[in-house]
C-alpha cells in the first residue's frame, strides 16, 4: 500500500510536470506580423437641416463596404495562470492607411429626388488595437483564446457635390471580440490564426448649407469590420 501511494505521488508529480510545460510554452514576449482580410461596412443617413421650404427635413441613407489586404505588428506578453491558464496583454498596430470605401447619396422629400446629391468618402489611418486575451493551453504546443480590445483609428473623410464638409468626422473609437488559436511550429516560431469584430462608435459630420433651402446636412455613420487574420510570429 505505501509503494502504491509512493508511485501514485510520483505519477502526480510528473503530470504536474509535464502540464506546467504546457504553459511554458505561451509564456513570455511574443512579436509577430500579420496579414488579414479585412471587410469594412459604414452604413449611414443624412437628414437635411432647412426648417422651411421644398428641403425641410429631407433625408437620406445608405451603406458601402469594402474589402483589403492589410498587414500588422502585434507585441504580447503572457502570464501563467495554472498548468492550462494564459492570460495575453497586448498591443497590434497598422502603420499607414486604407480607404474604407465611399458611398453616394441623393436626398428626397417623399419620392422626388432632390438636385443636391454628393458623394462621401471614408480613409482610415494608423488603426491599432490593446487587448487581452484569456487563453487555454490545450497541449505543449497549441492553444485557443478569446479576446476583448479596445480599438481606435484615425479618420480622413472628404465630400464632394455641392457641398463640401463643414464638420469632419472625429477618430473611430470602439470594441473589439476575437477568437483564435496559436501553434507552436518550433520552441519559438508560432502560427496564429484569429476571426475579428470590430463595432465602432457612431461618426458624424455636418455637411455645410448651400443653396436655396438647403440648410445643411447631419451626417451619421456606424462603422464596422470584420477580419480574419494570419500571424507568423516569435517567442523570446
């Protein structure tokens, strides 16, 4: 019986042992660049600021998206929670800028279309993400997680037609969620692998007032994208 209790704490301990590597594995700093699919959907509305004549109140909506390549830096750290447990601090960060895509609109009073129409663009720059991401070590050389970040880019937006913008959009703010995997592919060098969602803050501009009755435009966006992201990455 002592034998048996002695192998059975051996056993324990070795187990113990051979988890805690587990974790080892996803500690420490981790650089990494990253290349992802990232679509990007604005859907917004106008609505015409006149308060009398043939352009009081009229509005407008409509979306755009688009699809690009990007490509990014991500800096971690990981701290060992148990023999399974990882939590990652970090930081990803966009160097340059994307056109998130441009969109037109015709407002209307009714069904008749009015002559003022224009055309609405949206360049996003610098986008950079601070996360944390509790993560399970599934063995010595994977592991899956999920993340909470917050997100923010700068923001360059034009308008053409017959007006031009009085009030740009401010800076994006916003959340983002993710799931992903990482594997080891040497002591070192790691394959990630992520799906992202980003919501970000409503964004507004007022288009300056024209013509006649047209006493301006207030217009409001919802931004959001999706990326699915690649990561070849080290760990010092």
């Amino acid at each position: 019986m002592n034998k048996i209790c002695k192998l059975s704490a051996i056993a324990l301990l070795a187990s113990s042992t051979s988890l805690m590597a587990q974790s080892k594995s996803f500690e420490g700093v981790s650089l990494g660049v990253s290349l992802s699919a990232i679509g990007v959907e604005v859907s917004g509305s106008s609505t015409n600021n006149a308060t009398a004549g043939t352009n009081n109140g009229s509005s407008a909506s409509g979306s755009l998206g688009k699809v690009a390549e990007i490509a990014a830096v991500d800096l971690s750290y990981g701290f060992a929670l148990g023999p399974n447990g990882i939590i990652q601090v970090g930081a990803s960060y966009t160097p340059g800028k994307a056109k998130a895509g441009s969109g037109t609109f015709s407002e209307a009073t009714g069904s008749t279309p009015l002559a003022d129409s224009g055309k609405l663009t949206l360049e996003v720059k610098d986008p950079y993400t601070i996360y944390i991401a509790p993560t399970y070590v599934v063995s010595k050389d994977s592991a899956i997680y999920a993340k909470l970040g917050y997100s923010a880019a700068d923001v360059n937006s034009s308008s053409t037609g017959s007006a031009a913008l009085s009030k740009k959009p401010e800076d994006l703010k916003g959340i983002t969620y993710a799931v992903g995997s990482k594997t080891m592919l040497t002591p070192n060098l790691y394959l990630g692998v992520e799906a992202s969602v980003t919501e970000y803050d409503t964004v507004s501009a007022t288009v300056a007032a024209g013509t006649g009755n047209d006493g301006g435009r207030r217009i409001n966006a919802d931004v959001k994208t999706a990326q699915g992201i690649v990561t070849l990455g080290y760990k010092f």
